[in-house]
C-alpha cells in the first residue's frame, strides 16, 4: 500500500528538465525554484528513509538557497547529531531525484531500501524548516505529500537559519542523554545562546556596538529575537537589511556573500571611521566583517580572521586555565586561505593547521577529529568543534589559581555559545563579540594581527568542469588533468615573487576557479590574468 501511495502521490510532482541529472552537492539540491517540488518529494522519501536507518531517530531538512539570487532555492538534509547528510547517502539521494516518473521513483524508493537495509516497519520522524524565500511555501507541500504518504510524523517549525534547524535536530535527539544539547524549541536555541553570552561576558568590558547586514533574509527576524533575550548592557547590536517582506531584496547587494565577492559593504554602506559592521547570509549561516578606514578605505574581516581571531582567544584561555598539556588546538582552512592567516597561526599562535578541501564537509570532518578544532572557509562559514575528549577534561579540571578559574568559566561557557553543528553566523555573532570585547579590541586592531597576502579570485566559465581534476592528496592544490595545465601555470608562476595559484573546478557552478596570491597587487592581476587564458 506505501508504494501505491508514493507513486500515487508523486504524480501531483512531475519531475522538470527530463535531460538533465541533478546532484546532491555540498549544498544539497540547489537550483532555481520552480524545478524543485519534484526534488523536494523525493527528498521527503529519503528523509523517511534515513530517520529508519538512524533508528527513528529525528532527521532534518533545510529549505534555503542561502546567498543565491530569490528566485532560487534549495534543500539538504540534516543526520541526528545536527550534521550534514552522511555522504554515503548522497548517491541514493541523486538517484530518487533522478527518477524520471512515478513509477521509476517507486521502483528506485524499492532499491534505495534493499541498499541500505532499512527497516521498513522502524519509526521514523522528519523535522524541517525554511528561509524567507516565497517559493518555500509550496516546496514544503511536496516534501510533506512525500512524507503523508509514506506516514511518517513530522513537524513543520516555519521560518528558521540553516543553524537554527541543525540545533533543533540535535536537541530533538539528545532531549534524554546525559547533555542535552538544549531546550527542544527555537526559543531554546535563543535561551543557550543568551545564557552563554551571559558567562563568557562576565569579566570583559562591553565593547560599543555592532551594526548587522542582515541580507534581508531570516536573519533579520532570529537576529531580532535573540537580541530579546541579550542582556542589554553588555552589547548593542543594530540591524539593517531587515526587508523580508520584499523578495527582491534577498541577498541583493547585501550581505555576506555581496560584500565578500566585492569587497565593499552593502547598498548605501557609510561606515564612520572603525564603526564595527558584519554581515549574515541568507540563511544566517555565513558571517563576515567589515569597517572603513579613514579616508573611506574599505576593509574586510573574512572567515580566515574569524578563525585566527577565535584561535587565538581560545588557545589563550586553554593556557591561563592550565589545561595546554591536555587540550590541543587545530585549525582546519581550504586552499582560498590567506597565506598570511595561514603563517600567522603557525608562527605566532603556534598552532597546527590543516588544509582540506574545499566544502564544509571536509572542513568539519578534519575538525571533529581534533581536540579543539576551529575551522572557517573565507567566505564566512564555520565554527569551532570540542570533541568529547575535550569537554570531558574541561568539565573534571580543577583549578590551581584565581586566573584559572575565569578563564576555565570562559572557555566553559564558550562550548555553549558556539554551534556545535554547523557554521552559524548569530553565534559566530556572538563568539567575535566576546573575542573583541575580552582583547579589548577595535576592528583595526583585529585587522593588524597580520597583513593579507595581495590575492585575487577569478573563475572560468567552462562546458565540461569534470575535465579539471586536482591530484588526490593536495587539497586541491595541484591539477593533474588537463596535465599541460599545471605545467603552464607553474611556468607562469615561478615568475611572480611569492607566487602561489591553483585551478580548481568548483563543486557548485559550471566554471573552474583560479585563485592566486603574490606579493605585489599588480603581480597577482597579472599572474592570475595569464594563468586564466591559459584556461580559456
Ligand atoms: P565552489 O563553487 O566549489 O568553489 C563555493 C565556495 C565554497 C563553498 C561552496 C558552497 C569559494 C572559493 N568556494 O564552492 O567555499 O562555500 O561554494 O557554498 O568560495
Ligand atoms: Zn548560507
């Protein structure tokens, strides 16, 4: 009878573009919206699916196409512990999107499974949510036929941030362990963050304000409730680009991805001398800085100073709380980092980096591994991991000292304030707002930790990205085919001085990316320049 019903209910949701194949990326189905609600059904399908296989534990599913134009959208699914869909799922969750009619769905629905040997009479229960995108309305009619009609029990929380679903994910399934990871509800999301801001504020000094791009996206309204539950006198946080009600407006010269990919600030952006700004992404799970100099020089403070600046604070407190003998520290960048964030964690903080590559999922994997792992792509995206090891040292350590003691309260209090999940820009939010306000410390002072390598980004649109593939064991560093490729750029290179470059296909658009740094602005034009005709 569920099969009768699938198929059933799946022809209400043909499925568009025939001849095209859809994959499950990094960030999940994305595409424009209209093609969707077939994807969507069948993600429902999985969903159900991949709720069995956990032993009905609850699985999530994120509707957003983040830092994408309005009309777009997108969904990925979200594992028990708050992660990212299991890559091993990947595959399975291409095939049913794939499936060119109802009947192939249910036939594939069959196999997906006899593969995976799921329990077909386990429980199972999805929970899911969406960005402000108006197309989100009636994606959700589709994942939720898909789920009526396979019966699985599921609860729709509206509106939310990519990072708000993962915590609720999370809390939903560890409601009865011996941590829950927080109160079952958006509100408890809220109530975590602002008790942990609470402690780790306790002996900083409030440091003035902030002013958040918001994308005009779901950011705006979280960022407002969870301002509610702040303490009014330890930070002020001003919003702009709070327009949801104007799809239009979504991501449109404005936020995180906008003043990344630019350089400059949003729409009408009029910093005062080192004024504090950051911006969100469309789904709150991307956060960047940004001030202007005097003189209306604009600067940017990407996911690499992110990083640097999270690594620093917390490798610091480590040691003032007496725990550097037991807790190491790791941070975890893609070959798009800054050669100079790179040296300056090595040489001045003195600590371990990894390169993976690109797509958070290599980050987070690499960073779970470690004790403390901070991990951020540039663009914005990131967090810091404790593993188990380390909250368990953390909460058994007695202190010697005074200054052990609140430092200890600090670090303590900081596993709580930062998304143990997934990059999420309103805790990321928080996080620099403690780091700044403890170093007591201005955006220019953040700035002068380390000078940026001059870089450049540059991409090529290309008919078949798959030719460029980059030798295994490099993140992405060095192509191996087309082979003449890298033999011409390192040509090009070694002419530069402090030459680096690399060509990479991206994972997300139909074009290769070439990114280079050198020590001179006029250098890196020009080295990138050449080495994109070599492409082209
Ligand atoms: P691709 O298109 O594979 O380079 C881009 C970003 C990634 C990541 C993904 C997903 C760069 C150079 N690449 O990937 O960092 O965020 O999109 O959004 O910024
Ligand atoms: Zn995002």
């Amino acid at each position: 009878a569920e099969f009768v019903a699938i198929e059933k209910a799946a022809a209400s949701f043909p499925r568009q573009l025939p001849d095209r194949d859809f994959t499950y990326g990094t960030a999940g189905f994305r595409m424009r919206a209209d093609l969707l609600p077939s994807i969507m059904f069948t993600v429902g399908l999985l969903a159900s699916l991949r709720s069995k296989k956990c032993n009905g534990n609850t699985i999530g599913v994120m509707i957003t196409a983040s830092h994408n134009p309005a009309e777009d959208n997108g969904v990925k699914l979200v594992d028990p512990m708050g992660d990212m869909l299991n890559v091993d799922w990947e595959w399975y969750a291409a095939g049913l999107a794939n499936a060119r009619d109802p009947e192939k769905l249910r036939n594939g629905y069959m196999h997906c499974i006899n593969k995976l040997k799921v329990d077909r009479s386990a429980p199972s229960k999805v929970i899911f949510a969406r960005d402000t995108r108006p197309s989100g309305a009636t994606l959700v009619k589709a994942l939720t036929a898909a789920l009526d009609a396979v019966k699985t029990p599921y609860i729709d929380y509206g509106y939310a941030t990519t990072p708000q679903l993962h915590y609720l994910v999370r809390a939903t399934n560890t409601v009865n362990s011996q941590y829950p990871y927080g109160e079952v509800s958006e509100e408890g999301y809220y109530k975590k963050l602002a008790e942990a801001f609470n402690r780790a504020m306790e002996f900083a000094k409030p440091n003035g304000a902030v002013t958040v791009d918001c994308a005009n996206g779901v950011g705006a309204p979280k960022l407002k409730e969870l301002i509610k539950h702040l303490p009014k006198d330890k930070l002020t946080i001003n919003i702009i680009n709070d327009q949801i009600e104007n799809p239009d407006k979504l991501n449109n010269r404005a936020g995180a991805d906008w003043v990344k990919t630019q350089q400059r600030g949003f729409e009408g952006f009029d910093g005062k001398p080192l004024d504090r700004y950051c911006a969100l992404d469309g789904d709150a799970d991307r956060l960047v800085y940004f001030f202007n100099e005097e003189g209306k020089v604009f600067r940017l403070l990407d996911g690499d100073r992110i990083a640097t600046l999270a690594a620093s604070f917390i490798g610091d407190l480590v040691r003032k709380a007496g725990l550097d003998n037991d807790i190491t520290l790791k941070v975890v960048q893609t070959a798009y980092a800054n050669g100079a964030a790179t040296k300056y964690v090595e040489q001045v903080l003195k600590l371990k980096v990894e390169c993976t590559p690109t797509g958070v999922k290599h980050l987070h994997h690499v960073a779970a591994q470690a004790d403390i792992g901070v991990y951020f792509e540039a663009n914005g995206h990131g967090t810091v991991l404790f593993s188990e090891r380390a909250l368990k040292t953390i909460r058994k350590h007695d202190p010697q000292s005074p200054a052990q003691l609140t430092a200890l309260d600090t670090l303590k209090a900081l596993c709580d304030l930062i998304n143990q999940t997934v990059g999420d820009a309103l805790s990321d939010l928080l996080l620099v707002e403690v780091v700044l306000a403890h170093k007591e410390w201005t955006v220019a002072d953040w700035l002068g930790t380390y000078k940026e390598f001059p870089n450049k980004l540059g991409k090529v649109n290309v008919r078949d990205r798959g030719m460029y593939q980059t030798v295994p064991g490099t993140a992405e560093r060095r192509l191996q085919s087309p082979p003449q490729v890298q033999i011409e750029l390192d040509n090009i290179v070694k002419k530069y001085r402090d030459g680096r470059c690399f060509v990479r296909a991206s994972g997300t658009e139909d074009a290769v990316r070439v990114y280079g740094e050198a020590a001179e602005a006029y250098d890196v034009d020009d080295m990138v320049g050449s080495v994109m005709s070599v492409i082209s």
